[in-house]
C-alpha cells in the first residue's frame, strides 16, 4: 500500500513538472550559457585555434633517401652501389612568422567568440522578453473572453426571459466567440515563445510548457551617452576584432617576406659502391661520403607584386578597423536614443489611466446589462480597453527591447548574474 502511494505521488510530481516549468531570468541565462548546443559548437573554435597554433610550432622535416643501383647483367657480377642520402631544408624566419600569424589567429578567433557571446546573449534575453510579452497579452485576452463569456451568458439567460433583443444576444454571443479565438491566439504566441525558450536552453523535452517568472519592468536610468560610448569603445569584441585583424594582416606580410628569403638546403649522403668480379677476382669495394648545400635562386622575388598585395592588404585592415570604430560609435549613439524615446512612451501610461478606463468598462458593462445603454457602446468600450492595454504591453516589450540594443551595443554581456528583469 506504501509503495503504491509514494508511486501515486511520483507520478503527481511528474505531470505538476510537465504543466509549467517556472524558470527566472537568472537561471535561464544561466542554463543557456551552459547548455545551449550552438554556443558550445562556437566555443570549439577556441580549442581549434591554440591546436593550429600549436601545429605551427612544428619543424621542418629532414628527408631520408636509399639508392640501390646494379648491373642490367646479373650473371657477370659488375658490382652494385647503395647509396644513403639525409637532407633538410633550412628557412629563415619563416617558422617564427608561421607562429606569429598563428598566434594573431588564435587572439582574433578569442575575439570572435566573444562578439558571438554579446549577440548571443542579447538575443536570448529578447527571446525571454518576447515570451514575458506573451504571457502577458495572454493575460489580457483571458481576462476580455470572460468578461465577453459572462455578458453573453447573462444575455442568453435575459433573451429567455424576453428582456433583449434575438439581434443582441447574437452580437453578444458573436463577441465571445471572437473574445475566445483571440485567446486560442495568444495560447498559441505563449505556447510558440516558450518553444524558443527550449532552443536556447539546448532542450526541447517538454519546452512548450516553460513559463519565465520575469516581468517587462526595466528601470535603469539613462547615463549620459558619452559613458556609454567609452564603454563600448573598451568593450566591444568586434572592434577588438577588427583590431586582431590588422595584427593577423601584418603577421601574414611579415610571414611573406620571410618565405622570399634565400633557403638553405643541407644533404649528407654516403655511398657503397662493391667491386666487380673479374677473371674471378673481385675488384676492392669503395665508400665515399657526400656533403653539399643547396641555395634556390629566387628570381620570383623581383616582381613586387606580392609586397604590394601585403602592403595593401595591412592598410585595408586598418581602415577597416577605423571603420569598426565610427560602426561602435554610431551604433552606440542610435541604441542610446532609442531606449530615451522608448522609456519617454511607457510614461504615457499612467496606473490611473488603467484604472479610470477599467472603471468605465465596468460602468458601461453595468449600464449595458440594466438596458441603459446598447450593446455596441459596451463593446466599444471594452475593445478600447484592450487596445490601451495591448499598446501598454507593446510600449514596456519596447522599452526592453530598447535597453537590450543599448547593452548590446555598448557591448555589455549581459550575464546571468544581472538582473535587467524584475524577478
């Protein structure tokens, strides 16, 4: 009997988990930053870069090459040579750049990951956000299909009684319908956002039943934008991108130049040559040893079209990285103005604005159902409610979509340990 109890509740426990699972901005982001597959498959790039980096260091290898050589004539036994030969190029420079550019790689690559890092976590944020907006618009049309649901009920129960009209228990009706299909809709929105949610926590297992405890409420003052521009200067990733970039730029020239020095090719080879036999005697067997050297003659390196193309290929990199600068910097300007004028909108809504329109559809409901008033300007009323409080919601998703676009673009990371929204 025990062990069917703890079994009954076990599986209670099982199907409460599946109806919601509640979850604060913190640990989502926390979540996400760890579990998330396509940011894991990015940080790869990491590893992939100090490996490269490390393939770089790698010597030249010698070249070890065995020379046999005989007589076409076997049966007169002429002698036969065997010949060993060890040699190995040497350059100049050039392993030292092959590092160098590796290294530039591997800072650039650090950057890279980081500047996915800022996009990634601001777009996960606007992911939990949208779902808040959901979920809160969700809130909004439940609340307008029972009060569509009561008055149409009322209406059926007034019809019977002779007291309305067929045409407005029809109308009545119809609005609940409506009322009800709009909340089948923002089901569907809620439903489809907690889905998104599932992507970026890396899981999809029962992902359209997360509900985020969060709300759109986002009261950072605005600090002056010169405070924001500095921190983006310091702090963007693709800028210091664009920065590795102009160091990965002059490591491949100087890398270059170095593949246009003169190379140094060194051999040692030693060479067994046995005697032949003849009139049944065989001649002494002699050994002789080789050493030389090898120098190429570059007559490539007189056309300078190489150079210039390094040349220009650092410049270009630098006006790109200039470029990337007045990028941050214009970014950073249109981020600041557009969270100004956004916060300035949710000003407009003020909590008497909702209560005194809440008051007046109540009134107007009253009115409608003591026969003061048609039904048409009851609806009306109602509709504009939600209007007002649809345009609310709209007005405080953009006022943090807005403050996100600043983080991003003053390069904020926005980790799981802040807290833009209210737990």
């Amino acid at each position: 009997m025990k062990k069917t109890i703890i079994t009954v509740a076990a599986i209670a426990a099982t199907i409460v988990q599946a109806v919601a699972q509640n979850i604060s901005y913190g640990q989502y982001m926390e979540q996400v930053l760890t579990n998330n597959i396509a940011l894991t498959a990015q940080r790869l790039n990491i590893d992939i870069a100090a490996a490269r980096t490390k393939a770089s260091k790698a010597h030249n290898d010698p070249t070890l090459a065995i020379t046999y050589s005989n007589s076409e004539d076997w049966d007169k036994e002429l002698g036969y040579a065997i010949e060993g030969e060890l040699s190995r190029t040497f350059t100049f420079g050039v392993r030292k750049g092959g590092i160098r550019v590796a290294q530039s790689e591997q800072t650039e690559t650090a950057a890279l990951l980081e500047e996915y890092l800022r996009n990634f976590r601001a777009d996960a944020t606007i992911a939990y956000l949208a779902h808040i907006k959901a979920n809160m618009r969700l809130a909004i049309k439940a609340e307008n299909e029972n009060n569509l649901q009561r008055v149409a009920h009322n209406d059926s129960i007034r019809y019977t009684r002779g007291d309305i009209a067929k045409s407005d228990w029809l109308e009545s009706r119809l609005a609940a319908v409506l009322g009800h299909n709009n909340r089948l809709a923002a089901e569907a929105d809620v439903k489809s956002s907690a889905i998104e949610l599932g992507y970026y926590l890396g899981n999809l297992q029962n992902a359209e039943n997360i509900k985020g405890t969060g709300t759109l409420d986002i009261n950072e003052p605005a600090a002056p934008m010169d405070s924001y521009i500095e921190r983006a200067l310091a702090n963007r990733a693709d800028l210091q991108a664009a920065l590795c970039r102009v160091d990965v730029a002059e490591a491949i020239r100087k890398f270059n130049a170095a593949q246009r020095r003169t190379d140094l090719n060194v051999k040692i080879a030693a060479e067994y040559n046995r005697g032949a036999r003849i009139d049944g005697e065989r001649e002494p067997s002699v050994t002789v040893v080789k050493a030389g050297v090898a120098v190429p003659l570059k007559f490539s390196n007189l056309n300078k079209g190489a150079r210039t193309t390094d040349k220009l290929l650092v410049q270009q990199a630098q006006q790109e990285a200039e470029d990337a600068r007045l990028l941050v910097h214009s970014q950073v300007m249109q981020a600041y103005n557009e969270y100004l004028y956004a916060t300035m909108q949710t000003t407009a809504f003020t909590p008497q604005m909702v209560q005194d329109i809440n008051n007046t559809v109540n009134s107007k409901r009253r009115a409608y159902e003591a026969g003061d008033i048609p039904f048409l300007d009851y609806i009306s009323a109602e509709q504009r409610k939600n209007d007002m409080n649809d345009a609310y919601v709209d007005a405080l998703f953009n006022k943090a979509l807005k403050w996100v676009e600043l983080q991003r673009a003053t390069g904020c990371g926005m980790f799981f340990s802040t807290q833009p929204i209210a737990e």
